[in-house]
C-alpha cells in the first residue's frame, strides 16, 4: 500500500493528464476544421482583392484614354468638332485641376452649333493652339501618373503620329519634334482600331465608344524594338467622327511589369501570387522574398510550375486550387466590354500549414505537453523553491561579477531547463549588445568625417580617429580636454560664453546645422570646416555631438571654378573682341577702298574665328566627357590620309606663326579604326600646342611609324620649344593646364588642347604620350591599334598563284 504522499499526486497527475489529452484532441479536431474555412475565405478575398485592384488599374486607363479623346483640344488637332456636353475631366480627378490644355470654354450654344459641324476643321478651330493645348494635356498626365511611358494621337487615314508626349528613364517629360513623328501602319494595334467596327459599339446618339487595349509586346521605333526592352501594353480610344468613323485615336503605353507588380507592397510572406492574361504571359511572385518572375508566351526562360499551368489551363472564372501543402483561389476580370478575351487572371496561394498556423491552429503534441506540465506541476511543487533558486541564485553571481570587474558576462551554458534558456537568452542579448557596440565604435573609428562628443561644460567625451588625423590630437591627448582647444583662440572665447547661455536658457543664436567654422590643429594652423551639432540626452545628462568636416578641398574646387570661368571668359572674350573691333573698321569706307588693309584685317578677324572655333570644339569634347557621352563613329582610316586631311591647316598656322611644320619623308602607310573627324581634332590639338611652344623661325616635325611589334601605328609631332619640366609633366593631360616651361607663357589657349586629345584616345582604346627630345624640344605621339589586313577573296588567290 502507497502512502498518500504517493498516491494522491499519483492519481491527481493521472486524472490531469487524461483530461488534458482529452481535451487538446477534441479541440485540434474542431480548430482544424475551423482554420481551414478560415483558410479558403483568406485566400479568396485576397485574389478577389488583387483582382479588383487590376480592374480598377485598368478601368482607370480607359478613364485616362477617354478624358484625352473627348477633349476639345485633341479633337481640335485631328479636325474634329468637340463632343457635346462633355464636361472635361468629370470623370477624372486626378487632371481635374487642369483645364482641357488651356482652351476657352465654350457656351452651350456655341458647344451646341460646333457639335453639328461637319468632320473637318471646327468652327473656330486654332490647330497651334490645339496642338500646344493637347501637349499641354498629355505632359500633365505622363507627369502626374508614373504608370505611363508615352501619350500619342495616331491619324487612322495615314497612319502617321499627330502628336506624342515621352517620358525619359528620369522622369523629364517632353514632346517629340515633328520630324520624330512616326509611320505606325503596320503595328498591330493600329490594325486593331482601324477594322474594329465602332457603329456597333459607341451608344445610340454619342460619339463616345470604349476603350481597347492591346497585346502586351515590346515598344517598337522606326520599326525596331527600344531598349532598355520594356514589356508594354498599350490603352486606345478613338476619335469618331460625325458619321461614327474612326478619324484618329489616342494611345497611350504603359509599363506591364510595373501594373503587375505595383500592388504587391504588402504580400504576406508565406504567400505566392500567379497574375496572368489570355496571351499566356504570366507574372509570380513570392512572398518569402519579394522576388518577381516575368515570362512571355513563347519565350519561357523556365518550365511553367504546376501551380502556372493551374491557372493558365482553369476553365472557370473562378474557383479553388488545393495542393498537397498550400491553398489558393483565383479570380478572372476582363480589361474591356468590348474585348471580352482579353482578360486578367489572378491567383493568391498561401502555404496550408503556415495559413492554419497564423489562424491558430493548435497541435496536439502541445496539448499533451500541457496535459504533461500540469502533472509534473502536482510532483514539483514541494522542491519547487530548491530547484528554482539554485539556478537563480547562479545567474545573480555571475551577472554581479561581470559589473563589479567590468569583464564578460559568462552565463551558464550547460543547464538544460527553462532557467537554462533563459541564461542561453539573456547572453545572447548581452553579447548582442556588445557587437551592435563594437559595431558602432568601427562605425565611428573609420567614418571619414570627425565626430567629437562633449558635454554641457564642453568637456570632450569622445573622439573619433578622424577627428586625430583632422586636429593631430591622440584621443588620449583630447578626452577630458575643453572643446576650446580645437578652435581659434577668438572663437573659443565666444564658444565658452556661448555654451554657458544655452544650457542655462536653451536659447540658440547660431545655426546648428551646417554652419562653416575655422579648426586649429595642433600645430597652431587653421584649416575650414563645416560643422553639425545635434543634442542628447546620455545617462540623464546633456551632451552634444558635433559631426566636422574639413571643407578645405571643397575651397580649393570652387576656388579652381572661378578660375575656369575667367579662364573662359577671357579665351571668348579675346577673339570676339578682336573680331568686333575688326568689323567696325571695315565699315569704316577709307578701310574698305584699301584692298591691302582689308586683305589684313580679314585675315586677323578668320585667324581669331578659328581660335574661338577651336576653343567652342574643345570644351565641347570636355562636356562630353564631363558628361560621359562617349559615342564615336569608327571607320577604317589610312593614317597617311588623316595627315594629309591637315594641309591646310598647317598651312594656316605656318603663316600664322611663323614656324615650319615638316612632314616627314619616310611616313608609312598605317590603316586603323577610328572617328577621323576626333582623330583630325587630336592631331590639330597636338600641332597647335607644338607651334606654340617653337620659338619664331623654328620647326614642327611630322611622321607616321608603326611600332616596333607592328601592332600599333604611331603618329608622332616633334617640336624646337624648350620642353616641359619634370615637375610639370603629369599635368599637361590635365584641363585648363598649358605645357608652358618658362616664363614665355602663350597668351592664347584654355589649356584644354592636351586634356581633349587624352580623352578622345581612350575613346578610341589607344593613348597618347609625350617625352623630351634629345638636346631640346619636345615629342608627343598617338597611337591606335593597326586594323588587321583583309584576306584576299579566292579568286584573287587563285591569280596571286
């Protein structure tokens, strides 16, 4: 016979556990059947959700479509009288504040008269007008929606663009020239408008008919599919005439991978999504990491899943998909009433297990555990206290230790129970903690500007390895110092009173954000920085942390903009100067009766025009490159032929200058790959900076050379001048720096001819180098890659044997 200590835990623990496995079996079976109504009705109202939001999309680029078509001005451009009673844009908020492109409105009498008019040019129809009041319309909407590319009236007769808006890849907007108008005959959305029978589509007594939309393809121009390729569906809306024929119609483009991925923002992360249309182009996407798959029908890059095939096979408009693991239910809507094949069809498909889950679906492993936990409850309860407050007591000590010796925390790690998790946590915290810290710290050590902490008597608390290397304090040197001791003595003295007043009043005089101030390194010199100061609170006390930057390159860059631009302004001013004074006294008619003077004034006034025109082609190059537009036309070239091309400009700056210009006897044949007009650019820039830098009388020599491996064809320009200094030759190739080694500085030339001539070699993979002549003068040379020789056809062949 048990006694009672043992029994009647015995039988309690027995008696809770069979209840609560009673329990947790019933209600596992009842949650299960529950979660799993849930789980269709949440899958279904999502795709029912998506689905709309599609429709709406849709609907509201017919909106869109129809809010152009019907408006004065565009039916203005096409020769069309407006429709009656047509209110603007009733229907349409989003261009409600923008008046139908700026036309006058009209009384219902005068709106009345031009509705019987007949198709042509409305009673006071201004075409400029209509057409800058249609562009006026079309820019506001591409500016205002980001979904659309490009808005356009195409003329049904010809076939050709009235009228067309862009959107570039940055957002600008802006109208196409007539010259870029397009013939767009043979798309297949014009074919579409042009046989659609519209009679029977617009409503008795109106000329308003729907809206169509096309295939989803890639966006053509002048024949050829537009890169970057973007897929692209297309929404029109024709303009009917009296008779309710088709006379033009407006199209607009939108981006069809945007439209379909615009709506997932907030997709649940165990769920997939399948959005498809009747081409069999199909969109997924997967919750789990947002990552979207775009295929086009016959031109899969992968086999479709057997959830794609669900939906693109399923018959119904609607209806339930169910899988060994997941759930889903799709939803079919049409794009328009009058294109009922056209459709979109959208699927919502969630993991079941994970579905059930997040309704609440218990298990009943964990009921049991429950059932479990109450019974070891009833046999714990008297060593409850012991076994609790050992561990506890062990998680005290070693917490206790690591704040009094400021070292690691070392919890237990080996503990296999709740306090044994908790210990595992309470590390993991911990040491977490200590890494965000570290992090931190590397953050702030290797940031590139200076971040000083202080506090409200401008003690400096903290110091950031780039404030060592921006004052040449050691940290050591700076914490516990006054803030003062990096600032002027005259600043430091306003700072100090500065600092008392705020943290007694909180008033501020000065600017915390930005503000440029003056530093003062350790070795007394002073240096411009730009200042940021925000306040903390740090353990209940106030502080303030000051973000520094050295700005003195940034002088130095504007200080070398202001030069650029005297530079410039001289170089324009010059010429033109001369040029002006020039043909003032031409005008004078004692001037003009005297062949001999007017010989040398026209010659003075030609040789500053082609100084100014080789300055404007020079910074043209350097705002290209500037700007990155790197486009050159290569063609096969005889480098023989590209000197030659030069005659006359040599000849010019012989005359001009009064020094030779030789070419060399031995000059080879070299045929290479290149932009003649750029490579006549470099070799002018390469004469011009020789002859400026010979003395009077001297000589420019010219020759053509291959390489010793023949690979690369050389074209080399020697010149008498005193050459460039070591110390200067680095820089030659940089803008606005002459190659100037004495005193004797040229007084014409920005300096831009060296840096041109660099950057258009690289544009053509060769380069362009200089070195000093033997004795005196200078060499500088191209080179460029040798175009391979063509091989001879066959029957050449045959005759060469």
């Amino acid at each position: 016979m048990f006694s009672l200590r043992v029994t009647i835990p015995a039988i309690t623990g027995a008696v809770a556990i069979a209840a609560a496995g009673i329990i947790a079996v019933l209600f596992h079976l009842q949650a299960r059947e529950i979660a799993q109504a849930g789980a269709q009705a949440t899958v279904r109202s999502q795709s029912i959700w998506l689905a709309q939001q599609y429709e709406f999309q849709f609907q509201q680029f017919a909106r869109d479509a129809a809010l152009l078509g019907n408006t004065a001005s565009v039916r203005e451009l096409v020769g069309l009288p407006p429709v009656p009673a047509a209110p603007p844009f009733a229907n349409n908020h989003r261009l409600a504040a923008k008046n139908a492109g700026g036309s006058k409105p009209r009384s219902d009498n005068s709106a009345n008269v031009t509705a019987l008019a007949p198709a042509g040019q409305p009673p006071d129809a201004n075409p400029a007008q209509a057409k800058q009041a249609a562009t006026t319309l079309f820019k506001t909407l591409l500016e205002t929606n980001h979904e659309y590319l490009q808005a356009r009236v195409i003329s049904i007769r010809t076939g050709r663009e009235i009228l067309r808006v862009d959107k570039q890849s940055d957002g600008s907007v802006s109208p196409v020239p007539e010259a870029g108008l397009q013939d767009k005959s043979n798309e297949s959305y014009y074919r579409l408008i042009a046989r659609q029978d519209w009679s029977a589509s617009t409503r008795t007594g109106t000329l308003r008919p729907p809206a169509l939309f096309s295939r989803v393809d890639f966006n053509r121009e002048f024949g050829k599919i537009s890169y970057p390729v973007v897929f692209t569906q297309r929404v029109m809306y024709p303009l009917l005439d009296a008779g309710r024929q088709p006379a033009a119609f407006v199209i607009l483009n939108f981006d069809y991978s945007d439209l379909l991925s615009h709506v997932f923002d907030e997709l649940p992360k165990a769920s997939r999504i399948v959005v498809s249309n009747e081409q069999g182009d199909y969109l997924t996407v997967d919750g789990h990491d947002g990552k979207q798959n775009l295929q086009i029908n016959g031109e899969y890059t992968q086999e479709p899943s057997a959830l794609v095939k669900s939906v693109l096979t399923a018959k119904p408009a609607r209806g339930l998909l169910t899988f060994s693991d997941a759930i889903g239910y799709y939803t079919t809507v049409k794009l328009s009433p009058d294109q009922p094949g056209q459709v979109i069809r959208v699927a919502f498909v969630e993991s079941l297990p994970d579905l059930m889950n997040a309704l609440g679906n218990p298990t009943w492993e964990g009921w049991v555990a429950a059932g479990l936990i109450l019974a070891l409850a009833l046999i714990a309860t008297v060593t409850l206290t012991s076994i609790v407050m050992r561990p506890m007591r062990a998680l005290g000590r070693a917490i206790d230790t690591a704040t009094e010796d400021n070292s690691h925390l070392r919890m237990p790690q080996d503990w296999h129970h709740e306090l044994g998790r908790l210990a595992r946590a309470f590390q993991k915290l911990f040491d977490r903690r200590v890494q965000a810290e570290t992090r931190l710290n590397l953050i702030l050590d290797s940031i590139g500007e200076g971040i000083v902490t202080i506090d409200g008597s401008g003690t400096i608390v903290s110091f950031n390895p780039a404030c060592e290397r921006m004052f040449g304090y050691d940290r050591e040197q700076a914490l516990g110092e006054n803030v003062s001791m990096l600032m002027p003595l005259r600043q430091a003295r306003s700072h100090d009173k500065y600092l008392r007043r705020y943290v007694e009043s909180g008033e501020r005089k000065i600017e915390w954000e930005g503000r440029a101030e003056v530093g003062r390194r350790s070795d007394g010199s002073r240096f411009p920085l730009e200042l940021t100061v925000t306040e903390t609170e740090i353990d209940g006390v106030q502080h303030f942390i000051g973000v520094l930057r050295d700005i003195s390159e940034r002088q130095k860059l504007e200080q070398a903009k202001s030069e650029f631009l005297a530079t410039v302004s001289h170089e324009l001013r010059t010429p033109l100067t001369s040029i002006h004074g020039i043909l003032k006294l031409l005008a004078n008619e004692s001037i003009r009766n005297d062949p001999e003077k007017c010989e040398r004034f026209v010659g003075i006034a030609a040789t500053n025009s082609e100084r100014l025109r080789r300055l404007i082609v020079n910074m043209t190059e350097m705002m290209e490159f500037e700007g990155k537009i790197h486009s050159i036309a290569r063609a096969p070239l005889d480098l023989l032929d590209l000197v030659e091309t030069t005659a006359a400009y040599r000849q010019e700056l012989e005359a001009r200058s009064g020094v030779r210009i030789v070419v060399a006897e031995d000059c080879e044949s070299v045929r290479v790959l290149g932009d003649r007009e750029r490579l006549e650019l470099v070799l002018e820039n390469l004469l011009s900076n020789a002859v400026k830098f010979s003395p009077d009388g001297g000589e420019v020599r010219l020759g053509i050379r291959r390489t010793k491996d023949g690979q690369l064809g050389m074209v080399t320009v020697a010149d008498e001048g005193a050459g460039v200094p070591e110390e200067n030759r680095k820089k030659i190739w940089d803008r606005f720096t002459q190659a100037d080694s004495s005193s004797r500085r040229s007084a014409e030339g920005a300096g831009l001819g060296l840096a041109v001539a660099a950057f258009l070699m690289r544009l053509h993979d060769g380069s362009v180098n200089y070195a000093p002549r033997e004795g005196k003068g200078s060499l500088f040379w191209f080179e460029l890659p040798v175009l391979p020789e063509t091989p001879p056809a066959p029957e050449d062949a045959d005759a060469a044997r």
